[in-house]
C-alpha cells in the first residue's frame, strides 16, 4: 500500500506541465470560487456516495441482514482509492472481495457480489462513454471518436461477454499461465492454478444458479440504474466548476465531455488516467487530437479543468485513503454468514 503514497505525487506532472505550458497560476484556481469547487467535490462524494449504495444494496440481497448499510457503502466508497491509483481503475473489487471474505463469506459468493458490482458500473459507464463517442463521430471529431470508440467499446464487451457466458461456460486459467506458472513456481505454482481453476469453477456455478432469476434481474436493473446516476453526478462536475470560469456548457454536454475524458483516461500508460483526462476533456470539447500537447491556451478553460481534477480526483484520494484504512482495512469480526 506504501507504494502507491509514492505514485500519488507523480500523477501531480501531468498537472504541472499543462500549468507552465499555459501560464496557469494557483490564483487562477482560487478564483473558480469556493461554491463551484465544493460543488464539485459534492458531485463527486455523491457519485461515489452512489456507488457505496449500490455495493450495499447487492450485498444485502445475496446476504440479507449481513453487516451495517452505512459500512458496506464506506468500504466500497474507500475501495475506490485502490482505483484511483492504478493503471486503467482497476483494484477496487480485490478489496471488497477481501473485506467480504474476512466477514467469512465464502470466496465464491463474494466474487460474485463484487462482479456484480463492477459489471453495472462498467456496463453504465461504457453506454455513456460510448454515447459520447458516437456524438464525437457525428461531429467529425474521428480521432476523438476513434479513441473513446475504442477504449469503451472494447472494455465494456470483455466485461459484459464474460459476464453473461459465464452462465454457460466454466472458466479456466489459461494453458500458457497455467504451464508458466507450473514451469516457475513448481509445486506452489500447480497449487495456485488448481485452487483458482476451483474458485472460478464455484463462480461460474454461482453465475449459473443466480444470473437467470428473477431476483438477479432485479438486482442488475436496480444496480445499473445507480450506476447511471453515479456517472451522470460524476459528469455535472465539471459543469458546476466551469461555472467559476465563466466558461458556459450544459449538463448533458458536461457529462458526455467527462465520459469521453473517462475513457480516454481508461488506457492504461498513467497512473489514475493523469494528464490523459484532463486532455481528453479539452480534446472532446474542442475536437482536438487528444494526445496533441500543442494545444491553444485560448481554447477551452485550463483552469476549470484543472480545478476539476483536483475536486473529483486529488480530494476524493484522500477521503478514500481514510475510509479505506478505517473500514475494509482494519480488524474485522467474522459474520455468521456465509
């Protein structure tokens, strides 16, 4: 975990390159205004606010009365630190699977939840980054099209066909990682493959018996539509802090601009999409070439966006990092329930 308080001040270049490469002064920032800054981060906390509820909300009903509404949703909330910290925001679902696991549900089910979770958030959120594509595309941005195209499109079909064939297919590791890990890790490797061949054989079992109910149905629709109203509070964000700038967008622009700059951040060369969201929303906005660092100053509004990564990025890093340690992280009493 050490590490990732040494990542952290590296995703801060990015920010400073764009400052001297366009003049931008801490005064600019300060004068967005406090309300539209707190605004912002409001957005954002209300965003991952959501996506605690949501986590919750599929928790209980796999496990009924199973732990306190209020922590389900601090330590999913506090797993998006995990996110905000790797490549591509990936990680979350391992600490949720790890907090469920230690409660004592079995590993199978807790997969399960978790997956459950990521898929709707994915699911949303690609339909929207794809939306966002489509109207780039129609707008003759093609290499803004082609880029968030690309990414969402590709992310959110890996995630939704695995999902759904999972109901009619048993996953096993690879035969070129398994033999690797075989090959390397001897006896400890053979033991790793057998024990994860049988805790994806219990998953796909689990997808088998649930995903056709009625019940699961139920719980994806539910999921999917907070999913939805997650990401469209984590659009308006940017609109609220524009506002300090004088800078003019609506909230349906604002939240395709975010969900394009969110795909784009979705690649996986910087830590927590640094430097490739911030572009991606000047990029999407002004049909730029979103990895064209030779950008006008005059275009877009520099200051917003970077008031706008500070509120839903480097704020929300530091809540995560406190919820994070204080609920998923610290000692945890095993539920009856498993």
């Amino acid at each position: 975990m050490n590490w990732r308080l040494v990542v952290i001040p590296a995703t801060l270049i990015p920010i400073f390159i764009i400052a001297i490469r366009f003049d931008i002064k801490f005064e600019d920032i300060l004068a967005l205004g406090l309300f539209p800054f707190l605004g912002a981060v409001t957005a954002m906390m209300i965003k991952l606010g959501l996506q605690g509820i949501k986590f919750a909300y599929i928790t209980r009903q796999y496990l009924g009365q199973f732990d306190s509404f209020l922590r389900l949703t601090g330590v999913r909330v506090g797993s998006e630190f995990i996110k905000f910290t790797t490549p591509m925001f990936v990680g979350a679902e391992f600490i949720v699977i790890y907090y469920l696991h230690k409660k004592g549900v079995k590993p199978s089910k807790s997969a399960w939840i978790a997956i459950m979770d990521i898929v709707t958030e994915v699911f949303a959120g690609g339909l929207l980054s794809i939306m966002a594509g489509v109207i780039a595309l129609l707008n003759g941005a093609y290499v803004i099209a082609g880029v968030v195209l690309g990414t969402s499109i590709t992310v959110t079909s890996l995630w939704m066909v695995l999902f759904f064939l999972s109901s009619r297919h048993t996953f096993q590791v690879p035969k070129v990682f398994a033999t690797l890990a075989k090959r390397f890790g001897k006896e400890k490797g053979a033991k790793y493959v057998a024990q994860t061949n049988s805790w994806m054989e219990e998953v796909c079992t689990m997808s088998r018996k649930n995903l056709k109910t009625s019940e699961s149905k139920k719980v994806f629709t539910v999921s999917f539509l907070l999913s939805l109203a997650s990401w469209a509070f984590y659009g308006i964000s940017f609109m609220i802090i524009a506002m300090g700038t004088g800078y003019v967008i609506g909230a349906f622009d604002s939240i395709m601009a975010v969900m394009g700059a969110n795909a784009i951040g979705n690649l996986p060369i910087t830590v927590g999409g640094s430097g490739l969201a911030e572009f991606g929303i000047v990029a999407y906005l002004n049909d730029l070439d979103p990895f064209n660092f030779d950008i006008s100053e005059e275009i877009g509004a520099w200051d917003a966006v970077i008031g706008w990564r500070i509120a839903t990025y480097y704020i929300p890093i530091a809540i995560t990092w406190l919820l994070l340690v204080k609920l998923a992280l610290s000692k945890i009493s095993k539920s009856r329930t498993s």
